[in-house]
C-alpha cells in the first residue's frame, strides 16, 4: 500500500496538471473564436468564386474558353499535400489525417509517382521516422499564415503543375464542423473542379441568370481568376485546420481536466482511508500496549 506521503505527492501532482489542462483549454477556447471567424468569413467567398468560374465557363457559348489549370488530363504522378499541427495534444486530430494520409498513399501504390509535402511538423516528424521520402516540408507556415504566404504555396505547387512534374495535387486535411468535431477531407486542388468545366451546357440554375459584358474579354477573365481560386482553396483548407486545431485541442484539454478532477477525487479518498487505517492501527497498538502493562 502507497504511504500517506507517496498519495499527498501524487494529488499535488494531478492538480499541477489540472491547472495546465484548464489553462491550454482557455487559451484554444480563445485563439478558436478567431480561427472560427475566420473559416466562416472565408467560405462564403471561396463558394462563389467557384461559382462565378462555373457560371463564366458555362455561358461562353461558342467561345472556345480553356485553362491549364481547368484542363484534366491522365494522372500518372501525384503530389500529396498533408496539412498537420505544430504540437500536440490535440486529442486525435493529427492521428486521424495522419491516417488518411497513409490510407491514400496505399491506394494509389499504382501510380508511376506519388510524392509527398507536408505543412505542420507533426505530419513531417511522423513520416520521416517511417522513412517516407517528402518532397518539401512548409514549415512555420502557421506562424506566419495569411492569404500571401498560402499563395505563394499555391504558386509553387501551381509551377509544379504546369511544368508537368505532377498530373494532379490534392491535399488532406481537417475540415472544421464544429468545436468538437473535425471531418478529415481529402480535396483535389489541381487541376481546379468547379461547379462547371468549359464547354459545358449551362446548367438550369445559370441559364436563368442574366449574361455580363466582360471587360477586356472572357479569356482574360477566366485568366485572372482561376489562379486566384487556387489560392483562395489552399487557404482555406489552412483555415479548416487551424480552427479544427484549436477546437480539438480545447476539447481535448477539458476532457484531461475533468479526468484529471475525477483522479484527485479517487486519490483523496484513497488517502483518507489509508489515513483512517494507520490511526486505528496506531490506536489498537496503544492498547495492546497497555492491556500488556496489567
């Protein structure tokens, strides 16, 4: 049996742990507001700019509108993009990507090429160690994340595309539902998919849309715009994870306080009763002792 000192010590243990669980979840609770604000300000934007592409792509009618990016062609080498955190303690948030990072490496074994990339250390550290060759590692993008830093990503995956080095990139990250819970989605970033592909009949909901003038023409419109959807999809899919982060990690924390409460509450109790036990058997020893004196 644990003496009364060896149970003080663990108790002073857990509460120490306790106030740094609470701690790391009010920090995640607040840098989770902001992240959350975020991700919700950047969906409504990054849906319509997909729209918008559909609907150009849809009314081009006998213009013959084209994009490299837009342009599928047979995939025979892939580029991976593996979206992690920095640190953890973020309950099963990297674990989960992490395992459907490999799950999708597995499946497309038949592929001539698949390379991979990482943004975060956690993914980095875990594949490395498993001798998994990655072609580049964006570390500290998180610490300097905006929508700059995630178009220069873009741009140089972008290169990579067009210069035939890959037919496809996707990226595999947590999509954020809510505080508590996270959706690992793999998406297709190149070539882009929208809602529409050109030369396409316009769909019932754009033929009831009213056309536009495009100044200087469609082409130049299409031009300007696919790239900077690309950008916009990378960051937020950043977006998706560092909210996901945080509100994983907040879950995570008050799970290990209220477990870490529920351990001081069995441990005091264990105390007192070890303490209740060595006072009785002080007390029988007293009277033993003085029984043996008559």
């Amino acid at each position: 049996m644990a003496s009364l000192r060896d149970i003080r010590k663990r108790i002073r243990s857990v509460k120490n742990t306790r106030q740094i669980t609470k701690a790391m979840k009010m920090v995640s609770a607040a840098k989770l507001r902001k992240a959350q604000d975020a991700i919700l300000a950047a969906r409504p934007y990054a849906t319509m700019l997909d729209q918008i592409i559909s609907d150009l792509a849809q009314r081009s009618g006998g213009e013959n509108l084209s994009h490299p990016l837009l342009t599928a062609r047979p995939v025979r080498k892939v580029e991976l993009v593996l979206l992690t955190s920095d640190r953890g303690l973020a309950g099963g948030f990297n674990s989960n990507v992490i395992r459907r990072a490999n799950r999708f490496l597995y499946e497309n074994t038949s592929m001539e090429r698949i390379q991979l990339s990482t943004v975060g250390r956690k993914g980095n550290d875990f594949f490395r160690n498993r001798g998994q060759a990655i072609r580049k590692d964006f570390g500290g993008l998180y610490q300097r994340l905006s929508y700059r830093a995630a178009a220069d990503v873009a741009e140089e995956l972008v290169a990579s595309y067009l210069n035939g080095e890959v037919d496809a990139v996707h990226i595999v990250y947590n999509e954020f539902v809510t505080a508590i819970t996270q959706k690992v989605t793999v998406a297709q970033l190149l070539p882009l998919q929208t809602l529409g592909a050109p030369g396409q009949a316009p769909s019932e909901g754009a033929s009831a849309l009213v056309d536009f003038k495009y100044e200087p023409d469609r082409q130049a419109v299409l031009d300007r715009l696919v790239p900077q959807a690309v950008n916009i999809k990378l960051y937020r899919a950043l977006l998706e994870s560092v909210a996901s982060e945080h509100g994983a990690r907040m879950s995570a924390m008050e799970n290990a306080t209220s477990n870490a409460s529920d351990m001081i509450a069995n441990l005091t109790l264990t105390y007192n009763r070890t303490r209740q036990a060595v006072i009785t058997k002080e007390l029988m020893e007293i009277v033993s002792g003085a029984e043996a004196l008559k």
